[in-house]
C-alpha cells in the first residue's frame, strides 16, 4: 500500500469529511421520502461529493460560481445549510435563492460571505457563455485598474457543468473564448458517463 502524508490542517480535513456525509446524509434523506420529495424535480451529488467539496471549500467571497443542478455538495460547501436547501427543493416562501420559484440546487445568490452565484436555466450547458462572460469583466477591470482594491487575493470563477453539456455548441464558444483570452475562469466537467437520459456511448466521439 503506497503511504501518503497529507500537508492539509486537520481541521480542513475534518471540515470536508463532513460536508462530504452531509451532502450523503441528504441524498438518503430524500430517497427515504421519495413519496413525498418526487413531486419535485431535483437531482443530486451523490457520487459527486469530493470533488464538489474540494472546490466549493476553496471559493472565496470574492469568487463567482455557475453551479449546476447536481451542485448541492458544493453549495454545502460554501456555507449554504442544508435547511436552506431543502426549502428549496420544497418550493418554499422562504428559500434563499428564489422564495420558491425555481426548482431544487438551481440558485442564485449575492450574500457578502459567500461567492456570487448568477442565476440560470435548467437547460444543460447555457451557464457556460454567460459565465465566461462573468470572467471577461474580472479581467476587462483588472486591465484598466478597476479591481477592488481591498482584495488580497483576485476573483476567479467557476463554471460547473455536466459531462454531456460539453457536446453543445454553445460550450465549446465558451471554451474557445476563454481559452483564447485567457480569462479568469475554471471548468468543473463532472463526467459520471452518463446524460440525463442517454449514456456517454450514445451521444460522445
């Protein structure tokens, strides 16, 4: 067995451990009460939490993100409870993102603690060029001195997607534009195999 020594403080690492069974405990929590939760459209982490805690815990306020609608773990991760979530996924008056208007893990949020999150549709894919856009300004005011100057450290962003959703063409615009220009951003593709109905043999080269 190959013997790795982590160099990451323990109390991050006890952080994530419970995030990660956090996001678990509320997947199980919804299957238990499927009668009840499968009014409602929503997906989850499951199988997704590491790498969505991973990079939620690294995110800073001043930090944008496009989380997509199996993000919950990293919404966790940001510091959103999981009550806020399961307002959401209720379709209750008081969840924090749209007062019950949108459907589960689909948020959009401009708390001052926590990374901005612009709002988007459920179509796979659409955040990629509005979310490159979001980076283009960060640098576009970097580049005429307009950044903050109370940071310490620069904005990234974060655009998360689906494995599928990197077959459309608007995503690859918006892969090629940041590429090109070098803009600000990170690409999550969270890559399960799977499409929403078709497996990854069906619909990739």
């Amino acid at each position: 067995m190959l013997a790795t020594k982590s160099n990451i403080e323990q109390a991050i690492l006890t952080e994530g451990f419970r995030l990660l069974f956090t996001a678990k405990a509320l997947s199980e929590l919804y299957e238990a009460h499927f009668k009840l939760v499968s009014k409602y459209v929503h997906a989850t982490s499951r199988g997704h939490e590491a790498v969505q805690v991973a990079l939620g815990m690294q995110l800073k306020p001043q930090d944008w993100l496009s989380a997509y609608y199996r993000d919950d773990a990293m919404l966790l991760s940001i510091g959103l409870s999981p009550y806020a979530l399961m307002l959401q996924l209720l379709a209750k008056r008081d969840d924090p993102f749209s007062g019950g208007r949108t459907y589960y893990s689909h948020p959009s949020l401009k708390d001052e603690d926590k990374p901005k999150i612009p709002h988007q549709s459920s179509a796979t894919g659409m955040q990629a060029i509005p979310t490159t856009g979001v980076a283009m300004g960060i640098q576009y005011r970097e580049q005429q001195g307009l950044e903050d100057p109370g940071l310490t450290e620069k904005p990234i962003v974060v655009c998360s997607l689906g494995d599928a959703s990197v077959t459309e063409g608007e995503v690859a615009e918006a892969l090629q534009m940041a590429a090109l220009k070098q803009f600000p951003i990170l690409y999550l593709v969270q890559d399960n195999g799977w499409d929403i109905s078709a497996n990854a043999e069906e619909t990739r080269a």
